[in-house]
C-alpha cells in the first residue's frame, strides 16, 4: 500500500517513522509520503487559506493549492489521471466533522485499497469545489472520527493511519490478534490480564488460571457480550441476533439487557 499525506504541518507525522508502521515502512510492506501543500502556493507568503463567500467566521483553504497537489500526486504533474483512468487505483480521503463516522469496518474497505491520499484540512475546511473536482477523478471519501470537533485532520489521518495499516498482512507479528480484538465481531473485547497472579489485592480471575480453554473461551465471551451491553449498548442493539447463542441470550437477559430478536437465537 501506499498513503500520502498533505498537511501544511508535515512534522505532524514524525510518528508515522516509529513502531509497526515505522516496521511496515522499513520492510517494504507500506509506502509513505508526507507532502506540504504550501509547496504548491506562488506568492511571496505561501498563502493556502482566504476569507469564506457569504460571510462568516474563519477562513477556508483555498482550491488552486489543493488542486495542484492532487494534480502531482494522482499523475506526477501531468494533472491527467494516472493510467488514463479515473483515480488509477487511488482513493482520496478527507477528515471532516462533516463525514461518515469512523469505523473498523471502514478500516477494512481503506486497507483494501492500492493507494490513499489523505487530505488534511484546517480553519473552516477545504473549499467545497477541490473534492468535487476530485471526485469526478477518483472515489472521495469524508470521514469523522466521532461528535467533536479538532483543530485540524492531522490527528485524524494519524488514527486512521493506525487503524488501516495494522490490517494489512504482514504488519502484526501474530494475525489472530486482529480476530481477538474489539470490534472484529461486532462486540468489545474482554478484560485481558498478565503475570503476576496476584497484584496489589487484585487476583486475576482463576478461570484464566484453570487451562480449560473450553471454560476460558466462554469466560471472555460472556465478559465481552456484557461489557458491550453496558459501555456500547448501541453496537449489542446492532448485533445480528443470529450470532447469539441460548446461552448469551440468557447471560444478557439475566443481566437485565434485551437483545432485539432474541427469540431468533440458535
């Protein structure tokens, strides 16, 4: 895979040099490229940003810089689309409060792309027509990390980054790990413990201890189903009943949690 980003604050991604991505990077498993999108302005301050048609508070990031970047980087300047077909295997992604939430599953459909070009905004955003243009190039998507607002899509990129490269093969030393965490099934992990058996009062729970993996197995089933009814109540109403047991039906209903189509449980 290969990402680029464009930033106005490319020191932003020093972190993308470091741990498992650093790795991937060194490896040969991930191509990275962190592009100031200043290098693209022509006046004497470098401008990128401009007050907003029809008035208001802050500034927009003008289009002609974006433009230019998108232009190089989709066709190495040329400012035709790479291999003569539209987006030429290339997704831009733009961080926005505006955009689609977040999610594992979008990590999934991003790890599965050639390439990714993060766009990463600031002040008010992007002016509307650069990702318009774009899209008539390649697939624009617009992503939120959730209901809050940030100073820029630097941290966003950062998040994604982390989410999407961890998925692609060969970057996690042991791969079941991706099938253990929380939210590959649809539910939060459970409670995880290690050496020693006993800390500060806190005795780590004997079935751990017991080498019965059928009974741990259930174990941190039922913790997860019950640690997703009450911290994610919304991702148990999103479950497929279908994927529940009797048994997790009967630990959530004890628990005093209402799973939607229960009655269609195996």
């Amino acid at each position: 895979m290969r990402i680029d980003v464009v930033t106005i604050f490319p020191e932003y991604f020093g972190p993308l040099d470091l741990s498992l991505i650093g790795k991937a990077r060194a490896s040969g498993l991930l191509e990275v490229g962190v592009h100031d999108l200043r290098t693209w302005t022509h006046d004497v301050h470098r401008t990128v940003d401009d007050s907003p048609y029809g008035g208001g508070p802050g500034m927009v990031m003008r289009p002609e810089p974006w433009g230019e970047a998108l232009d190089a980087l989709v066709a190495g300047g040329r400012g035709e689309p790479a291999g003569g077909a539209p987006g030429g295997g290339v997704r831009l992604v733009v961080p926005t409060p505006a955009g689609e939430v977040f999610t594992q599953a979008m990590a999934h459909d991003l790890a599965a792309e050639q390439r990714l070009i993060f766009a990463c905004g600031r002040y008010e955003g992007i002016d509307q027509r650069v990702l318009d243009h774009a899209a008539t190039r390649m697939p624009v998507t617009e992503v939120s990390l959730g209901d809050y607002v940030l100073f820029g899509g630097e941290v966003a990129v950062l998040v994604m980054c982390e989410a999407i490269v961890r998925l692609l093969p060969g970057v996690l030393g042991n791969a079941d790990s991706l099938a253990e965490e929380s939210h590959a099934h649809g539910v939060l992990e459970s409670p995880v413990y290690t050496k020693p058996p006993e800390w500060r009062g806190h005795p780590v729970p004997e079935i751990l201890r017991s080498g019965d993996h059928g009974r741990i197995a259930r174990w941190r089933r039922d913790q997860a189903l019950l640690r997703t009814a009450r911290r994610r109540p919304d991702l148990l109403a999103a479950l497929d009943p279908g994927t529940l047991d009797k048994r997790d039906v009967a630990l959530l209903s004890g628990a005093g949690f209402q799973v939607r189509g229960a009655d269609m449980a195996k």
